[in-house]
C-alpha cells in the first residue's frame, strides 16, 4: 500500500471516491471542486492505493479561523476521509490520516481536527481509535431570510 498525492493523472478515481462519501454530489461539480483544489496552497487530497488501485482517499484543509476544541491556528482540518468497503480495518485511513499530519506539521500546525455528524457512531468510533478526542458536540441551525 501507498499513500500518493493527488495530481490531475488521478483526478477521476479520486472523484469516484469521493462520490461514494458524498453521493448527493454531482460528478461534474465534484471534480471540477477537486481540479482546483489540486492547485490549492490550503488544501492536499492524498490517494492510497494498493496495486496500482485507488482504495482511498483524504481531503486535508488548513483553516486559520476557529476550530472547536484547538487551542493553537492554524489547525489542519481533515475535510473527508473515505476507505473502500472491502479494505477498511487494515490501517490505510490511519496511513491517510499520518500523511495528513505530516502535510498540516510542514505547515506549521499543532494540531488536526475532524467532524462527524452526531448520527454517524461508525466515524466517531473511527476517529476515537486513531487517536482523536472528542471536543465537543454542537447542534447546527439555519434560517432563511428574506
């Protein structure tokens, strides 16, 4: 297994990844996101790959706004995450996630941060296992105006 950078080489396998984490997203809209994230200082996306197939992907972000629960800016942000079924509990989102530190520490972080929704046990679990602590739990609001 490998972790690799994403390029435009890769662009459609990451793309197809991320549709399976976000499948509200439209393929299109997705890859055109992805396509400029690649020139992105703020933003890494990283593959995993295991002979020559694309398993997984990481979406990396360095936020200098307010992160709930750090204590030290900027803070690397783990936007999305995603292992294929047939390839999960053997350590490649752990390997994603390190090659994540790794980009947020050359950057000047102390930390990394991540959110789930309050629903998703399967992903709070995850991050707990790989070392994350919870920092807190919000509720969200919106309201329209007009």
């Amino acid at each position: 297994m490998k972790i690799v950078k994403a390029d435009p080489s890769n662009l459609n396998e990451l793309t197809e990844l991320a549709l399976k984490l976000w499948p509200d997203n439209e393929q299109e809209h997705l890859r055109a996101e992805f396509e400029e994230l690649l020139d992105s200082e703020r933003d890494i996306l990283y593959l995993a790959t295991i002979e020559g197939g694309f398993v997984g992907f990481i979406h990396m972000s360095l936020r200098v706004d307010y992160v709930e629960g750090s204590n030290s800016s900027p803070v690397g942000y783990v936007e999305g995450i995603y292992v294929e079924q047939d390839y999960r509990n053997r350590g490649i989102s752990k390997k994603l996630v390190e090659a994540g530190e790794q980009w947020s520490k050359s950057l000047g972080c102390h930390q990394i941060a991540s959110d789930t929704q309050l629903d998703n046990v399967i992903s709070q679990k995850f991050h707990k296992k790989i070392g994350f602590k919870e920092a807190g739990r919000i509720v969200a609001f919106i309201k329209d105006i007009k």
